[in-house]
C-alpha cells in the first residue's frame, strides 16, 4: 500500500484524527503513518477521499463548539475500501 490515497484510509481505518485544524490534522497523520506525506499529496489524498465518498466532511463544527475542528473520519464505503486495501 504505497499510494497517498491507500495510506490515508488505512491510517483513518485505525486511528481516529480529530485536530482543530487541517495543519494540526496532517501532523498528526504523520505521527501515526509509517510512510512520509508532504502536505501536498495529503491535501490530495484528503480532497480525492472527499471526492470518492470515502471520508465524512473533514470540517465540521460541532453543537455547541466556539470554532470548527478537522476530523479525518471514513465513511462506510471508506471502512469497506480500507479493508480491502489492508
């Protein structure tokens, strides 16, 4: 699994990313993924995971939150292509 989109639903298959912010988020991503991302192809990764329907809006403001928070979360189609790529 070597691609930017296969690391991205393989991570989010088992780690739960919620940062409040996309920067914060990669950060994170980077600590628990194997493999080095720059930015960029993560940004590509996340915009072509989006695009699929393979993870949930990454933005969200939660009831009651003061400010938006970035959560890196798969959708059923996500879990089902990330067990299929693990």
């Amino acid at each position: 699994m070597t691609d930017p989109l296969s690391r991205l639903l393989a991570v989010a298959f088992r780690h739960v990313i919620n940062e409040p912010t996309i920067e914060a988020g990669y950060d994170r991503f980077r600590a628990l993924s194997a493999t080095a991302m720059d930015m960029e192809a993560f940004r590509a990764a996340v915009g072509e995971a989006l695009r699929q329907g393979l993870i949930h809006e990454p933005v969200r403001l939660p009831a009651g939150a003061l400010q938006c928070h970035w959560h890196l979360e798969l959708t059923p189609s996500g879990v089902a292509a990330a067990r299929g790529k693990v």
